[in-house]
C-alpha cells in the first residue's frame, strides 16, 4: 500500500477567488442521512487557514432541506473558503452556497436543478 495514497484526506468544497469584507455570513442549504459536526475555514491576504480561521457547525440530518447561517467573524478580506462535511457523513448533500460580506456583496452556487 502506498502510504501517499491518501485515505486520510478529508473531503471538502473549496471556493477560491472571492474579495468578501469580512465579517461574513455563510448561508448553506443542506441535508444528510447521518449528519454531525461540520466547519468552514477560510483565507485572508493575511493569514491562511489559521487556528481563529475556523467556523463549526451542525450539519442536519434529515430528508428535508435545511437553511444553516454560519458566521465567519474575521473583519478581514475572506479570498478563499473550504467547506468541509461531517467526517464520516452519510448522504451529505449540498443545494446551495451563499457568502455575503459585510458590505452585502455576495456571491452564490446552486447544485442541484428543481424538479
């Protein structure tokens, strides 16, 4: 077994290229079979992926969509984000992102079509 192989890597989804005023909220519809403890770290020109740069959450387990507003306190520039799920999570599943900066600037993915 090649012990670069990974296994120990955590899953996640990233987002590079954002110039967000911090503070900024984080607005993401959800839902998972099994969900637990989740988080958000993010970067600043400033520091990267540090200690105090990182949000946790509950991940909702559920059949239904769940809205979750996670704070990302820093009051600087967010440039990037790493959402990263429940370890060992079942069914997580992702509809929508938003990041909204203090100054009301955002930006937002959808993933999954309506139906």
């Amino acid at each position: 077994k090649d012990p670069k192989a990974g296994g120990n890597n955590k899953v996640f989804i990233a987002r590079a290229g954002l110039d967000l005023a911090g503070p900024v909220v984080a607005t993401l519809r959800i839902k998972a079979v099994t969900g637990g403890k989740a988080s958000i770290t993010w970067r600043t020109r400033e520091e990267s992926f540090g200690a105090g740069q990182v949000a946790a959450f509950d991940w909702p387990a559920g059949a239904e969509w769940r809205a979750v507003k996670v704070d990302l306190p820093d009051k600087n520039k967010i440039l990037h984000v790493r959402i990263i799920p429940p370890s060992g999570a079942v069914g997580a599943v992702t509809e929508s992102i938003e990041l909204r900066g203090a100054d009301g600037a955002g930006e937002s993915w959808k993933f999954l079509r309506d139906k």
